[in-house]
C-alpha cells in the first residue's frame, strides 16, 4: 500500500479521533487497534447460512468489513443499519474483493430466533455466531467502545479503517482508496 494512502487513513482517523476527542485515551486504543492485527478465530464459531446463501468465504477475497456485534448493544437495531448497508453496497463492481463478515456475540440460546431473522432479512454477508466471546478474548486491542466495532481488515488480519465505512463520504472515499491501492 501507497505511503499517501496510509497518510489519508491517518488523517481520517485523527477527524474521527477530533469529533469524539472526549477521551485523551480513545488516541492510544485506535493507534493500538490499528497497530494490532485482529484474529478472527472461524472454528470456534457457530455458522449459519441461509438456504439461499452461497458460501462466500473465500482466499479471493482481499479484505473484509467486520461488523461485530456484541449483547451490550441493541443488536436489532445495528442489525437493521447493517442490513442497510450491505443491500446498498455487497453488489456493486467496485466492492467485489470485500467480504462481507459478521460476528454476533450472542448466548447459545438466542441464536436460533436470530438465525431465522437473518434468514428473513435476506443478509447475503458471512454471518458468525460467537457463543463463547472468543473474538474478543483473540482481540483485546479492539476498543471496547461499539463505534469501533465494524472496520476493514486485509487477508491478513491487518486493520486498514475504522469505523463504518458508509457512513459518509470521506469514509467511503478512504475505503475505495484501500480497495484501488491493491490493484
């Protein structure tokens, strides 16, 4: 990757850091974050694909958006912002080496009514329930604040952007930057 591109997820980050700038500790986490590559341990979770899924995890595929989720949040109403996202972007030419990739940090017993209202929703994204919270015990670097719960990452773990990158323009501007700077 391009010298120039890392300066720009820099400074796109610094904006991020700028807007929310309450905490002088929220700088060193996402420096850490960033600085850190993120495990994303695939046998220990519970996979579930609808029947009109394909599985799409592939090597092919050079970088994905992980959404984590985990039970603090209102899962049904980042999973609704979510699905948004992902109907908006998942098929278009320009995100083909993007991966799709959802984590649910969810109890055992929850899994099968959000299984079915995945299913009902039509999500075409890889779709992972973490039933023993291994993702972040693999991950402690990934700040615990839920803004910084869906980033892009390389094949190899390395994490490229923070923060949703539909979010706005810039963030998808920095995020079309990554993807072109492969090519």
């Amino acid at each position: 990757m391009s010298r120039s591109l890392f300066i720009s997820i820099g400074v796109a980050l610094s904006c991020v850091l700028s807007v929310i700038g309450c905490k002088k500790n929220i700088d060193k986490e996402i420096r850490d974050f960033v600085a850190s590559s993120v495990v994303v341990p695939y046998d220990k979770f519970d996979k579930r694909i609808c029947s009109h899924f394909t599985d799409t995890l592939s090597a092919a595929k050079d970088y994905r958006l992980v959404c984590y989720l985990d039970s603090s949040e209102c899962q049904t109403c980042r999973f609704s912002q979510l699905m948004n996202m992902e109907k908006e972007h998942i098929n278009m030419p320009e995100y083909q080496d993007l991966e799709f990739l959802y984590i649910f940090n969810i109890g055992k017993d929850d899994t099968e009514a959000l299984y079915r209202s995945l299913c009902r929703s039509r999500i075409e994204g890889i779709v992972y329930f973490d039933t023993l919270n291994v993702f972040m015990k693999n991950n402690p670097h990934i700040p615990q604040e839920n803004i910084y719960h869906t980033f892009v990452i390389d094949k190899n773990g390395k994490v490229l952007l923070v923060g949703n990158p539909f979010q706005n323009d810039k963030m998808t501007a920095l995020l079309n930057k990554i993807l072109v700077s492969k090519k």
